[in-house]
C-alpha cells in the first residue's frame, strides 16, 4: 500500500497519456486536441465560476 502512494502522481500521469496516446490512435491528432483545449476551457470556466461565486449568487435568489 506504501508503494501506490509513494508513486500515486505518477501513476494518475501515466493513465492521462495513455487515454491521450490512445485518443490520438483511435479519433486523430487534431480532434484530440480539439477535446483537450474545450476541457481546459471548461475547466478554467468552472474555476471562475467557481471562485467569484456567480453560481451560488444565482442560485440563491430563486
């Protein structure tokens, strides 16, 4: 059990660049990067959303 977390961020890096190496075999290379910058974009909205707390203001007024 040491083990898997002494290497636990390796681990979760080497699965991304398989699921990336094998989006990159199976769709292409420039739809994988299509999906990887729409989930950056994504995740940088959430992370605005997120810390202004827009969602939370909106949700509260209903």
């Amino acid at each position: 059990m040491n083990e898997i977390q002494q290497y636990k961020i390796p681990l979760i890096f080497g699965a991304i660049g398989l699921i990336i190496a094998l989006l990159f075999v199976t769709i292409g290379f420039f739809k994988t990067l299509l999906i990887l910058l729409l989930t950056g974009l994504g995740f940088l909205l959430g992370l605005y959303v997120q810390r202004t707390g827009m969602l939370d203001e909106f949700l509260n007024r209903q």
